[in-house]
C-alpha cells in the first residue's frame, strides 16, 4: 500500500490545486474522501473548538491523535496544524517523527510564540525572531529526511499581519532554503495575495479564514489557482457549518418540544449516508457470516 506522505507528494506534483477542508473526527474525513476530495487538513482551530479549550492550549498528544484517527479512517492523505513545533527546534523533530507514526503526510509549523496565547485568536502574532523560526525549520527538515523523505513540511508565518508581505515572504524564502516544502502566510489584502506566490521560492497554501474579524479576504478556490497558490485550507467551514445548524436543531426542540428542520426521508437519507460511509454493510457481511447466523440459528 502507498503511504499517505508518497500520495501527497504526488498530488503536489501532479495536481494545479488543492482544496483541504479542515476536519476534526474521522467521520468527516470519510465524508470528504466520498464526495471527491483527494486529501484534507486537520486544523489546530477545530481540534482546539472540539475540545473546547482552543488552539493555544492543545498538547502535542492531543493534536496529533485527532490528526492521527482522521487519517487511518481513509485513504485520503492528511495535512495537520502542528502550530509551534510544540517547543523548540529539538522538541519539533519530535513533532515531526510523532505525527510520520501518526499516518499524516504533512504538517505546518509555525513563527509564534511558544507555548501560545489565548490572543492569537485576538490576531495578536507572538512571532519570534526570524532566525529562531529557520531554526525550527530546518531541523524538522532534517527528521523529515531521516524519518520519510515524503513527509511535507510547509512553513508557515504570521508576520504580514503586522509586519508586511516583504517580511513574511521573506521568512518563507529563508524557510524553503533549509528545505521548506511550501509556505504559508496570510495576506491582508487582493493586492497581496496576488503578489504572495510570486514572492516566494516554494510553492503557497492560502487561507481561507471564514468568519475573520480582521479583514482578510476570501476568495473561490477558482481565484486562488489563478494566482498562483498551490492549495487552500478551508479553516472553519465544517466546524461553523455543523455548530450553527446544529445549534438552531436544538434551540428548536428546546422551544418547541419538535425539530422540523429536516423532513423524515431527509433523516432516513442522512442517517443511510452516515452508515454508508461508516461501513455498516461490511460489518453485516462478516457477522452474517459468522456469529450472527449461528447466534439465530439460522444455518
């Protein structure tokens, strides 16, 4: 069997675009493998929402085994939020070969500040200094070549926020000299995302950031290959999408004792869908062939 970190590598090389939904529980992950989707994200930001205690405060534990169930559920190769590094450049190299025994193909390390802040959700960057972050960089990049040559590093900085484009773009140049595979960074505006990819040396993941308080753009994924970007992570679309109806289902029982927001053969289609994409007939199959026929007598 092709390992997931082989798979990545040949969709960066052979597709123009693609689109990572971030996902926090397998389930999820079978959905997108379903409908198409050919490889997917798990975001510290919907791990972090999930566990209702945010981002800044997950473990390494925590974040790589949420990464880690989403992708042994599929076949679909997984990119993970590895914030930080969860440390310093040692303790990223244990990142890094942690995540490689998880089944994830890829990982994004970061220029915050270590542990981070409750404000980063406030667009508060605690970037650390540039040469600290290219540390961090290159020693992950020394485990990948040591532990799977194919496990995609994408360094990621949160510096044009504040700082500018010149200053992100040239952390990610100085990031993909030390063996960076792509970048990452968070345009402010139209104008810089269309310069973003032509700044940087390697290839660049955008941000789709749906409900940002701080003004960065979205765009259709259409747009963002037109620039030039090489994928686009869908940071909060199945986690808001699936609270805010969730929410209003409930808030109407609540209210009302009843939930009409879906008719009866819409729950039976959802409730087949679920089953379907869980396996259910194929756990039939062994019990029909096994224990639930003696059980019943029906042999």
């Amino acid at each position: 069997m092709q390992r997931a970190t082989t798979k990545l590598r040949h969709l960066l090389e052979t597709k123009d675009f693609l689109y990572w939904p971030s996902l926090y529980y397998p389930l999820a992950g079978r959905v997108a493998e379903q409908i198409g989707i050919e490889s997917a994200y798990v975001g510290g930001y919907v791990t972090g929402g999930s566990l209702a205690v945010s981002e800044p405060l997950l473990t390494m534990d925590e974040q790589v085994s949420v990464a880690g169930l989403v992708a042994r559920a599929g076949t679909i190769p997984i990119v993970a939020d590895a914030g930080a590094g969860f440390g310093e450049p040692l303790h990223c190299m244990r990142t890094v070969r942690e995540f490689i025994a998880a089944g994830v193909a890829g990982i994004h390390i970061e220029d915050q500040l270590y542990p981070k802040r409750a404000h980063y959700h406030k667009y508060v960057a605690h970037a650390i200094p540039a040469e600290e972050f290219i540390d961090k960089i290159r020693f992950s990049c020394r485990q990948r070549d040591e532990s799977d040559k194919d496990f995609v590093i994408i360094a990621r900085t949160d510096t044009c926020r504040f700082e500018g484009l010149e200053e992100a773009a040239a952390r990610i140049n100085a990031a993909a000299d030390v063996g960076a595979d792509m970048g990452l960074l968070f345009p402010r505006s139209r104008e810089e995302a269309e310069a973003a990819p032509k700044a940087c040396k390697v290839p660049l993941v955008y941000v789709q950031s749906r409900g940002n308080r701080d003004g960065r753009p979205l765009f259709s994924n259409n747009e963002l290959r037109d620039m030039g970007y090489k994928a686009c992570i869908d940071a909060q679309l199945w986690m808001t999408v699936s609270f805010h109806h969730a929410k209003q289902a409930l808030e109407e029982v609540v209210a009302t004792g009843s939930y009409t927001g879906m008719s009866e053969e819409e729950n039976v289609v959802a409730r087949q869908g679920i089953e379907d994409a869980i396996g259910l007939d194929a756990y039939y199959e062994i019990e029909e062939a096994t224990v639930e026929d003696k059980k019943w007598g029906k042999r």
